[in-house]
C-alpha cells in the first residue's frame, strides 16, 4: 500500500529530507521492541512522521496505515532454572515447576492454578488457544528437559477467576493477585525444593498498558537470583504475546537458582579422646570449600561442654600453611569465631584453639558442637554446615564425682557435740539416710558411706537401735538438738555426721 507521494525536490533538499526520514526510522529502532499485550481485544498500531523542508520553508508529514493485530487472552512468563552461579545445571530430568495459589495463610500452597489448554503448532479456528514451548500444552506442573536447557513457561489466562481466598474476585492477571511458583527436584537430588512467592502490584504502564509489576519473594530463604537477595520488589516486565515471543524471567531480576546446600563441611578433632579435670584440650575445627566459588564472612559458632573454659591466647587458624587472623568472642560455653579470610576454591581452613578442664566437668558428658555460616563471594548466597558433634571422655582421676559420708554414734560426757578422748563409740546404733539406706554403727561406733552422690544429704539416728540411751542436750549448736543432721556433699568431697548420745538416767538427775 502507498502511504505518501514524496515531494519533488532540488537534489540537497531531497538527500536532507531523505536523511531526516532515515534518521526518524533509526531513531524508532531503537527503541523498545513492538509489544503486544496478550488481553482479549485488538491492538491497533500507526507509525507517523513530520519533517520541516529549510529551504522552503514548508512542513511535510506522512502515517502509515493502522496495523490492527488481534490478540488472545493469554500472557506468558517464561523463566529457565539454573545453577547456583548462573550455568545449566548438569541435569534436568525429574526436575518439575509448578504455579500454585497460596492457602488462606498466604505462605503455604493451596490448589494449583487453573491453566487454559493451548496447542502447537495452532490450527486455525479450532477455539483452542496457540501455546508456547516449551509447555506447548500449558500443562500445570511441567516438567523440565535437558532438550528445553531447563526453560518453562506458564500462559495466563486474563479472563479465568482464581480459587484461592487470598485471590478472591481476581483474574490471573489482576493486580494484587499472588502465585507460588515451586521447583520440586527428584527424590535423589542434592537441590532443595524452592518456593518463590509472586505478588501483581501493579498493570499498568508500557504499550496498552502491558507492563506488570511485581515483587518476587524466597519463601525458602536461598536468594533468587545469581546476583543474591532473596527478594525482589518492583521488578518490571513486560508481557509479550503469548503465541508469539516468550519472556524469560531470570534475565529480568528474577533468577530462578536452584543451589547445592552441600557447599561448605565442618569437622571438629581434639588431641585426645579423654581428659580428667585440670587438663589442658586442644580442639580443631576444620571447615573445607565444597563449591565452585570463594566463601565470605565465615562464623563458627561452638557450644562447649560444661567445665570448659576458652583460652582465648590459644585460638589460631591455619589456611594454606600461613596464619589467618580470627576473631574469637566467648559468653559462657558458647564461642563465636569470625573470619574476615575469604576460604578459596578447594581448600581447607583449620581452627585450633584450648580449653581448660575444670571440676565442673564431672558434671557434664563431655559434648560439644560447632555449627559453620558463610556466604558466597559471587550472590551472597548463604551456606552452613553442622553440627559437627565431638565428645570427650571426662574421667575423674583424683577428683570424683561421689561424695564420702562419715560419723561416729558416741556418748557425749561434755555436752558439746564432739567426741573427746574418754568419750566411747555407740556399737550398733542405726542411722537412717535421706534415700532410704540404712546404715549400723561398728564396735567403735563408726560407720561410713562412700560414693555418695552430691548435694544436700540428711540423716537420723534410730534410737530405739540404742536401748538406755538418749540424744545428748548440745550446749554449743541449738541445731544438733535434734536427731538429725543435714550435710552438704560436694564432689570428691568427705563430710563428717556425728551422733552424741547420753545414758537414758541422767534425765533424772
């Protein structure tokens, strides 16, 4: 079709009109490209021009004639799953992707989304939409190929209500219209399922008003995208035909990564398998790089075993036989060391540091953990690693954990509670303890219990096991004028518990 007749010009004033025309079309190539808006209607289209002739001082101008394209009812994102870095994974199949409504909660999945069936290659007049590969059939879950390098696309329908209460009222493409998109990995996988949450904020903007906003969320954690963050609000995309050209999300801030969570190993070694109160442990902590990047602000946390105290002198690290600077801060028995070091590709890093072994330890089993936390140098994804769980034998040597309880029943002349010279022993007297034993004095009036276990322990002397004798007055200590005793037993430590008895006719007297 003829649009225009150009006019008749000198020679210079048609190279500049011709130039300007050129310079017009240029200008508009470079531009964004045509977008069509996949919404039920028609698009029309003009492309018009003026250009002012210098030297005659006239305006000249020209439109094309409308370009009336019909459009579907469907829209299109279309995003690639990839590796931690951005590269293929090596493998997609048994990998699926699936659109989710959320449930009434808003975190959790509800029924999938209702796609619309669509077909390719598109036969004419046959009522069933043209899809898009490489879900030709817009199924709901796809399932990925290694033919497809990972890609998938669901089409939306701006005519089909969705179910979900949080969506009531709204279309597919409605504004404030929310989506979980999940990545379910085989069962044999090292990749965890990822949840991203997708919230429409907005419809409006672009060509036809074919500009969606929106704000991506990782409900798992584990950034979107190779450039990290595990949130990405205001992301602007355009929505393309859906039977003509496809929108891939991950090049428009939407990464959709799928992450190895094996990406960073803790081990932790003493130089003994046992220790006794006193002793001096040396523990090492060993983190190694398992993946394909540098690791960044490493923290260790370690939970040390009751009775273990930091020498902080002592905390070292080791990476590639040169020293590392470490920042070790301790609050109780937990330990924090901070590593400003980044950890390169393949290598191995060691902590060392010591610990003193106190009689608390007895307390105790010996058991502590430590827990790795870092970042990747290229998406600050976060990785960790843990516990890594070493236990040491605490043995008692001189100290132990028992208690020895000892006493005498004895006839107290003097009324003071002690036992004196000229003061004899009470045989077979019985003395009763607080967890049910029953103890019976010697030929002197001794008895003892060893290994008795710490803490408050109490005790009363049976008199009727001393027939024609009477708990003695204590003229010193208003507490022994009692039949029974309370002692406090530390560990490893022996207590005395002591009985004064008098003969029964001095009461008289």
């Amino acid at each position: 079709m003829r649009l225009f007749q150009p006019p008749k010009l000198k020679s210079e004033a048609w190279r500049r009109w011709t130039h300007g025309i050129m310079a017009i079309l240029l200008a508009g190539a470079s531009q964004a490209p045509f977008v069509a808006i996949a919404r039920a209607g028609e698009l029309h289209n003009t492309a018009s021009f003026s250009y002012r002739d210098a030297d005659r001082n006239i305006a000249l101008g020209g439109a094309s004639a409308e370009v009336v394209v019909e459009t579907g009812g469907l829209i299109d994102p279309l995003g690639q799953i990839l590796g931690c870095n951005g590269e293929l994974l090596p493998n997609y199949d048994g990998f699926s992707v699936a659109l989710y409504e959320p449930d009434a909660t808003g975190l959790g999945l509800g029924p999938l989304v209702p796609l619309t069936g669509t077909e390719f290659p598109d036969i004419e007049n046959n009522g069933i939409s043209g899809g898009k590969e490489p879900n030709i059939g817009n199924v709901n879950p796809f399932f990925l190929t290694n033919a497809d390098a990972g890609q998938y696309n669901f089409l939306f329908d701006t005519t089909t209500p969705l179910e979900s209460p949080v969506n009531a009222g709204l279309v597919q493409t409605s504004k404030d219209a929310v989506y979980i998109l999940v990545v379910n990995p085989p069962a044999d996988s090292v990749f965890p399922e990822r949840r991203i949450k997708l919230e429409l904020t907005d419809s409006t903007g672009g060509v036809n008003n074919s500009i969606i906003r929106y704000t991506a969320t990782a409900l798992d954690g584990i950034p979107i995208s190779t450039s990290g963050g595990d949130q990405v609000s205001e992301t602007v995309v355009e929505i393309f035909n859906a039977e003509t050209q496809g929108l891939n999300l991950f090049s428009l801030a939407l990464g959709m990564v799928m992450c190895d969570p094996n990406q960073i190993s803790i081990t932790k070694t003493a130089d003994r398998a046992a220790a006794q109160p006193g002793d001096t442990v040396v523990y090492r902590l060993e983190l190694r790089n398992l993946t394909d990047i540098a690791l960044e602000s490493l923290t260790v946390e370690d939970i040390l075993p009751l009775g273990f105290q930091l020498i902080p002198e002592s905390v070292t690290g080791v990476l590639n036989e040169q020293t590392v600077a470490i920042n070790a801060q301790s609050s109780g028995a937990e330990v924090t060391f901070t590593i400003p070091t980044p950890l390169p590709v393949d290598a191995s890093m060691s902590v060392l540091y010591a610990v003193r072994v106190t009689p608390d330890a007895l307390r105790g089993d010996g058991e502590n953990s430590a827990s790795v936390t870092s970042e990747r140098s290229d998406n600050q994804f976060f990785v960790q690693d843990g516990p890594s769980i070493h236990r040491l034998v605490i043995d008692p040597g001189i100290v132990n954990d028992c208690g020895t309880l000892i006493g005498r029943v004895f006839v107290d002349k003097n009324f003071d509670g002690e036992q004196q010279p000229g003061e004899a022993g009470i045989p077979n007297a019985v003395v009763f303890l607080d967890n049910g034993n029953r103890i019976v004095t010697d030929a002197d009036g001794l008895y003892s219990v060893q290994c008795m276990l710490p803490g408050t322990r109490s005790g009363v002397l049976d008199l009727t096991s001393l027939p024609g004798y009477t708990l003695a007055p204590n003229l010193y200590f208003n507490e022994r004028n009692s039949q029974s005793r309370m002692v406090n037993i530390a560990p490893g430590s022996m207590v005395r518990m002591n009985f004064g008895v008098t003969p029964t006719f001095q009461e008289g007297q």
